[in-house]
C-alpha cells in the first residue's frame, strides 16, 4: 500500500514496502506492483 505523507512542505508517496518515496501517487503505485520489498537497487 502507498502511504501519503508530508515532508519538506511537500506531499511524498511512500512505499510500505521498502520506503521508496515518490512525489506522484501513480509512480509510486506502479513501483509498488513490482517491489520486491528488499529495498531500492538504487540510491535516490
């Protein structure tokens, strides 16, 4: 599930499963579709 959240006086959607945190809900869905849950492969 993404969660909403505020930080930096802006709204982040973050990943439940690995704490990826996107600034558009429909990215963050779709990365959330394939997330294997073991963390980003990359450093953001």
């Amino acid at each position: 599930m993404v969660v909403q959240t505020e930080r930096d006086d802006m709204t982040w959607f973050r990943c439940e499963a690995c704490g990826l945190m996107f600034d558009d809900r429909e990215e963050a869905t779709k990365h959330e579709d394939n997330c294997d849950a073991e963390g980003p492969s990359y450093i953001q």
